[in-house]
C-alpha cells in the first residue's frame, strides 16, 4: 500500500478503487420477508495515491457510495465514486492534484486552487434523489438506482448557495428537512425545506467570529441544538498548508451551547461548565423547560497549536486523532435557569450514535453505536445498544469479523416499540479481506445474527448512511427514469 505506516491507508480503511455491481449474494442465515429497500453508505476510497500518504487522513480521501438492496430475501449490491470537480480533474491528470486537508500538505496550495470537497461523510435519499454531502458546500446529486453523479450542486433551488451539514435531519411529523450550515465569517445558518427541497425557513447565529468547528447539530419539536467549543477551523491553515482544525482553548476556554427556536429565530445561550468536543449527537427532545440532549464527547478534537507547529516525529501525523476517544454523554439544557447538569451515561467507549429516526427530536430510550474498547488493532470492534432507562448497555461482537461502520437501524413495518426492527452493519473478515453485511435483531441485540449477507470485496471503513424503504426507492427510481 502507499504507506504500510498510516492505519488509514492499510486493513479495513485500505483503498477499494473498483466500480461494479453484484447481484444475488451469498447470505449465511435468513432475511426477514419485511425487509425491503436499500441501505446506502458512504466513506473515503482515495483513487490515486496521496500527494504525501504520510499526512493522509481518514477524513480526505474521495467519496465512494455502496449501495445494498434488499428485496425478497435477496441482496444486491453496486458501488461507485462521487464525481467531484476535484476528482474529474485529477482523472485528467492521472494523479493526485491536492494536499491533506486535516493534517496539510506541507506547503501553501497554489493560487487559485481551492481544497478538494471529497462528498464522503454522509449520503441519503432525498426528493427522489440520492444526496452526498459533506459540510463543505452544497450536496452532490446521485442517481439512487444507479449510484451516478447527476449534478455537483443540489442547491434548494438555487437558495442554498453556501456550506450545508452532512449530518442533515428529517422531521418525522412531516419529512422536512433539518439542516445547517457553518459559514467561514464565523455564523452558522439554519434551514428548514420540505420533502421537495423547497426553502421554507432560514435563521442565522452570530458566533463572535468564532469559527467554531460544527460538524453536527440536534433538533427537537421547537429548537435546534449547536456546540461551540475549541476546537477552530481555521481558513488560513487551510490555504498555508497546516493542518485545518486545531484545538485551541485559548480561543474558546469553555463550551457554549446556543439554543435556537426554530420558528422565532431567537437564540438562548447556555454557558458549559468546561470545555469539550462533541463528534456526534444521537438526539434531543424536550422535558418541560428543559432540553435533553444525549452524544458522543471527546476531550478535544484536534492538535493543539504547538503540536501543529511541531514535526510528528516518524511522520505519524494522525497521532492527535489516535488520542481521541469518545464516551456517551447526557446533557440537560435548563432554558428557565440557563444551567446545565452533564453526565456521562456509560464507560463503554464508541462512536457513530444511531437511532430509530422515528423518534428523531422525541424522547428516546434506545441508542446504538460502534464500540472502540480497543479489543483489536483498528478503531471499532464492536456494536452496543444503550437502554437509557435501564442504563444496562448490550454488546456485539463476533468471532473473526472486525471494524464495524456505524449501525443503520431499520423500523419494522407496523412496530409500535421504539427497538422492534433490525441493526444494519457493515463488518471486515481480515482472514478474507471482504466484508459482510450484518443483520440483527433490535430486540434481541446480543444474540447472534439473524442474517450475514457476504460481500464480494473490502468496503472500507467509512462513515454514515441511511435506510430507504421498498416505497421510497421505487419512487425514486421511478422519477429518475
């Protein structure tokens, strides 16, 4: 490989540069009859080899989609790279054209050039169309059946023209969509638009010129949720070279939670009582005059200032993200007193908080996550599903398969049980290099799995994805053509 030294370039975050599809997989177990539609993932597969693999990052390499679809007890499956204006343009050349964005390149990008946007952090179905986003800009449009790039810009119309979130959220009373984004003169923009992509709402927060790295937000029924915290991305890095995110509490001592109302625009700030990164929310919802919001904390997200000013010694320049380990947390914002009481909800590290979206911006008892307990050599090594009534927090592992993405789960038809359905995972087989795509249980978490459908090839590692049903995906293929 490019670098046998960069984790992110080696095992299950290898590249996987081939395009195709494969129809009726092998599937170990059974699919339940109830199971149809599409799950869609998303993650970093750079095509070319890095300008310095050294200072490659997870977070840089170039989007590629993997699509499963499930129909009648059988699976099929087609991936295929985003077609980004940087990626078409390095095609031309035959080679990588852009320096690391999270560690830099080393040196200044050239005049004119802009970073590379990869559009690998999140993708999902959305007007009849397949969305790739990533927080750098306006999301790429795909078609969902064939996983083609139809267009560079999906824009709202035209009304969206800056940065929009990956973590985008759905209202389950209505299916808008809940988004925002973090603009680099310091503010950050909240938008609301119908299941057409039609701007129906946009409030704006002034940070102070802060620009505070968002990488996700919650909503309940009336308000959007955001963090500010040290962690900065700074433009100018970007441009020189250096690394683009820095953790810099000489900035920011301390958190600040801003609290906006989502219909009037008013914005309750919320003082935290130290300083901390969230990577990922799982939910929030409202509980009188309070909002409880539950996530995914790190102590901090990025290397200091004087780490970024110093050379890693034998160009590990990833060791900062090493250091980071998240732990589920509990906040509640009091909006009558403006406090707030934090609590960590259990030792059991992990990362990538999932839950039943039906309850999106509802009270929830249930939330699933990859676990990092450090039970192997790569980053995840497990499942867990939290009972946040309980507190009891249940584990799945299984014998020879590692790094599981981040649990999709899948309502099923009819439920009335927040957990009756099934976890959707995407497992590596180092003895194998493929992976497998694993079915559980919701109810039964800890048992074995229901269903192990075997891929013919390595997904690697990536980040988020989404369910769509046999409904939607039939319309969407419909109105694609």
């Amino acid at each position: 490989m490019w670098d046998p030294t960069n984790m992110f370039l080696n095992g299950p975050y290898a590249p996987w540069r081939e395009q195709g599809e494969a129809f009726d997989l092998e599937i170990e177990g059974r699919l339940p009859e109830e199971l149809n539609g599409a799950m869609y993932r998303i993650g970093p597969s750079p095509l070319y080899s890095p300008k310095d693999p050294s200072r490659y990052h997870w977070f840089d390499g170039d989007g590629m989609v993997h699509a499963l679809f499930l129909r009648d007890g059988r699976a099929s499956y087609r991936n295929r790279y985003v077609e980004t204006a940087g990626l078409q343009l390095e095609k031309e050349q035959g080679r990588a054209l852009y320096g690391a964005f999270m560690n830099g390149s080393g040196t200044p990008l050239p005049a004119g050039v802009i970073p590379k946007n990869p559009a690998n952090t999140h993708v999902k179905l959305f007007d009849n169309r397949l969305l790739a986003l990533c927080e750098g800009d306006v999301p790429h449009e795909l078609r969902p059946d064939t996983l083609e790039t139809v267009s560079q810009r999906y824009d709202f119309g035209g009304e969206v023209t800056g940065p929009v979130t990956a973590h985008v959220k759905t209202d389950p009373a209505n299916g808008d969509l809940l988004f925002f984004g973090s603009n680099m003169d310091g503010t950050v923009t909240w938008y609301r638009a119908d299941r057409h992509g039609k701007l129906l709402d946009r409030h704006t927060i002034d940070l102070g010129g802060i620009p505070t790295f968002m990488h996700d937000y919650a909503v309940t029924t009336d308000y959007a949720i955001f963090l500010m915290n040290p962690s900065m991305v700074r433009i100018d890095n970007i441009f020189g070279g250096r690394p683009s995110t820095t953790w810099e509490p000489e900035t920011l001592e301390t958190c600040r939670w801003a609290v906006l109302h989502r219909r009037t625009g008013e914005v309750t700030w919320i003082e935290a009582p130290d300083a901390f990164a969230l990577t990922h929310f799982l939910n929030a919802y409202q509980d009188g005059t309070k909002i409880v919001v539950d996530g995914h904390r790190v102590d901090r997200f990025g290397p200091t200032l004087k780490e970024m000013e110093s050379t890693p010694s034998g160009g590990d320049w990833n060791r900062w993200f090493k250091q980071m380990v998240a732990t589920p947390w509990r906040y509640e914002l009091d909006l009558a007193t403006g406090k707030t009481k934090d609590s960590q909800v259990t030792d059991i590290l992990g990362e990538f908080p999932r839950h039943n979206e039906q309850r999106t911006g509802l009270s929830h008892r249930y939330g699933y996550y990859s676990t990092t307990r450090g039970a192997g050599d790569w980053f995840t090594d497990g499942l867990a599903k939290h009972d946040y009534l309980t507190g009891e927090t249940s584990i799945q592992t299984i014998d020879g398969l590692t790094s599981p993405g981040e649990p999709v789960f899948v309502p099923r038809p009819g439920a009335t049980a927040e957990d009756d359905g099934w976890l959707l995972s995407t497992w590596w087989d180092p003895a194998t290099d493929r992976s497998e795509v694993i079915v559980q249980e919701g109810q039964d978490f800890a048992a074995a799995p229901i269903a192990r459908i075997k891929l013919n090839h390595r997904v690697p590692v990536g980040f988020h994805g989404s369910w769509s049903d046999a409904a939607e995906l039939d319309a969407a293929f419909t109105a694609a053509g």
